[in-house]
C-alpha cells in the first residue's frame, strides 16, 4: 500500500513536473507562437461535455484567424477535485511564462486557495464553475467569475419564492464553505424578501429523524425547503428521503445541480424530482442568435445538446480570446484590466460585465423547473 502510493505521489509530481517545463526552455512568451491558455478542472470525473464546450470555442477562433493572428491553444490539466493536486497545477501554471490565463477551477475549495497563487503571480484565472462569495472576497484584481455567484442565484430565487407566496422555508445545508456561503445568502435574501427561515439543518440521521423534524416544520407552517447541499453530496438521497416521509412542500437547489446528468440520474430518483427548482445560468433556449447558433453547432459537432457547463467554458474562451485580442501578449497581466475593460459583452448564455472584483454581474441567472423528468426554463 505504501508503495503504491509513494507511485502515485511521483507520477502526479513527474506531470506537475512538465507541467512547470511546458513548452521546452519557455522563460518569456514567444510572439510569433501560439498563444496557450491553461484550464484546470477534474476532466476524467466531472466533465459535464465542458471540454467539448472549450473546443469548440477554440476550434471557431482558430478558423477565424485566430488571436492577434496567432493560433490559440488550451494545456489542459486534471485536477481530480483534490486540493493538493489542484494547487500543485495552479504553482505550474504561473511558474509557465507560455500561458496567457487559466480557466479553471471547477470546485470552489480548490479555486479559492489557487485564487492567490494566479494573483501574485499576475496570472488571470477565469472560473467558469466556481460560485462561492468566497473567491472575490480578497481584492485579487487577476481573479474572475463568467458566471453568477452563489449570493446572486440566492437573491433571484428568493425573489421568485417571495413572488410565488412562499412566507415559511427550511434550509438544508452542508456545513462547508459551499453550503454554508450559500445558505447564509438565500437566508438574508429571503428574509429582505419577507420569507422567514423556520429552521436550518444539516444532518439526519435516518428516517425516523427526518419524519420528527418534518413534523415540526408543519407545526412552524413551512411552505419550502432550499437545498444548499450538491447533488452528488447527499441532495438527491435528501429527494428520495423526503418523498418516503411524506414531504409534499417544493424543494429549490442551487447551481451545483447542474452536475447531475439528469438522463442518468432521474431513473434512480424517479418522480421524487418532479416540480425541483434550481436556480442555474445557462438556457439552451434562450431566444438570442449567439445562443441558438451555439446549441446547433454543438448539436452538429457532438451529436447532443450542451449543458450548461459546455456554455459556461464555451464564453470563458471567447471572453478571453476577446480581451487578449486588445492585450500585450509580452505581459499577461495586462489581461486583467482588458477584461474589465470589455463592458458589457453578449455571449451564449446572456450579458457579461466584470465589476471591479471580478464577478460577473450580467444578466446571467436562469431558472428551471423538473417536470416530467427535464428541466422547464422559467420565463422570469
């Protein structure tokens, strides 16, 4: 056992390794070379077609001239949503003087601790999946988000719910930086919004314990319960549990249920999803041509439609093929202030706008229901 993993502590250093020396003797950008970007996400475990979504946007750039005339090029790296293996990779970005930015982390633990390594460096880092308030928090001004932070979908979902009569709601939660960041922003969302929170869990221990506490919620008259749990962190076995109990109220989630590949998934859940709302930033039918235009040639390309995460790495591409169009590629920290500099720019899954943080504040958010086994897009 030692052994092996003595093995694999030196495979993964021998990949960090050229990672770090990639491309051969590079200690300042070649101008007359191609133009790297770096991406960073857990691709064998949790690609949810994001590569597919970044290809295809590298794929057009390249057969449009590429960027400053220059073919652009991704260095892709697994990052196995394991923090050490995530920092090891974001140290052998910045240490590479070939890579213009990183898009990337998909987990926010690992992208908030990374975040600070891009920074000092002078490195851009787009996330295209990380939506924790966590990753702005620190004045990094090379730090970016090209989708809605987790305050943002708490906020509109709360609106909706207060819209939609809701007055009494439950939060389940995980307690990590995800699910707490998450469930303290719909609670102050919801209760501006005159929603009170009754209760706040994060644990049970059967269904016994589940039927007690459904009980008292009754007798507090709660009417919803928000899930700040991931899909794949115990929320779709909290769906199987509170339909067995008899728990009838809507259940709303966040963005991270994106990661159920619901074609898969809704056969083990069954109805017990029926009528889910999740709050989430991308819809494929969204009327605009960008993104009708997108959903055919992703359709034409890989024979199935993208998911939100192919979007999300389809527009981090294009943004950053935008703003390095305008940039000094001698001095990738330039790039920072060319993105903030784009103002508000119209991609495939809504407006973008960076604000001085590095959130993404356009108009972003999308809400969809689970009916009959799909999602139905909100018009809201």
């Amino acid at each position: 056992m030692l052994k092996s993993r003595v093995i694999k502590k030196s495979l993964a250093m021998i990949f960090i390794l050229g990672l770090s020396l990639w491309p051969l003797g590079c200690t300042q950008v070649n101008p007359s070379g191609e133009i790297f970007i770096g991406v960073a996400w857990p691709f064998a475990s949790l690609d949810d077609l994001f590569a597919e979504g970044l290809e295809l946007a590298v794929q057009e750039i390249n057969e449009q001239g590429g960027v400053q005339g220059r073919r652009l090029s991704l260095v892709k790296a697994d990052d196995e949503a394991e923090l050490e293996k995530g920092l090891a990779i974001a140290q052998a970005f910045a240490d590479n003087a070939g890579i213009q930015a990183v898009i990337g982390h998909r987990n926010s633990f690992i992208s908030i601790p990374a975040a600070s390594i891009y920074d000092q460096a002078g490195l851009v880092m787009l996330s295209p999946a990380s939506t924790s308030p966590d990753l702005t928090d620190h004045g990094y001004i090379h730090v970016f988000r090209n989708i809605p932070s987790d305050q943002e979908i708490a906020r509109q979902l709360a609106i909706y719910l207060a819209e939609q009569g809701h007055e009494r709601m439950v939060i389940y939660y995980t307690d990590d930086s995800y699910g707490n960041g998450l469930a303290n922003a719909f609670e102050d969302y919801a209760r501006a919004q005159g929603i009170t929170i009754v209760d706040r869990f994060n644990y049970y221990g059967n269904l016994k314990d589940l039927e007690r506490l459904y009980d008292k919620w009754q007798a507090f008259g709660m009417d919803g319960i928000f899930i700040a749990k991931t899909a794949t962190g115990g929320g779709t076995e909290f769906l199987v549990d509170a339909k067995s109990v008899g728990i009838e109220v809507p259940l709303i989630a966040g963005n991270s249920w994106d990661a159920l590949s619901l074609t898969e998934d809704i056969e083990n859940i069954g109805m017990t999803a029926e009528g889910l709302l999740v709050g989430s930033f991308f819809n494929p039918q969204r009327p605009d041509s960008r993104t009708q235009d997108f959903v055919e040639a992703f359709r034409r390309e890989y024979g199935q439609p993208p998911t939100s995460y192919a979007a999300a790495g389809y527009d981090a591409v294009i943004l950053l093929a935008e703003a390095l169009e305008k940039s000094d590629l001698t001095h990738p920290a330039t790039l920072a202030q060319g993105l903030r500099d784009l103002g508000s720019w119209e991609g495939v899954m809504g407006m973008h706008r960076f604000d001085g943080r590095g959130d993404d504040i356009g108009d972003l958010v999308v809400l969809k229901k689970m009916k009959d086994g799909r999602f139905e897009y909100l018009g809201h």
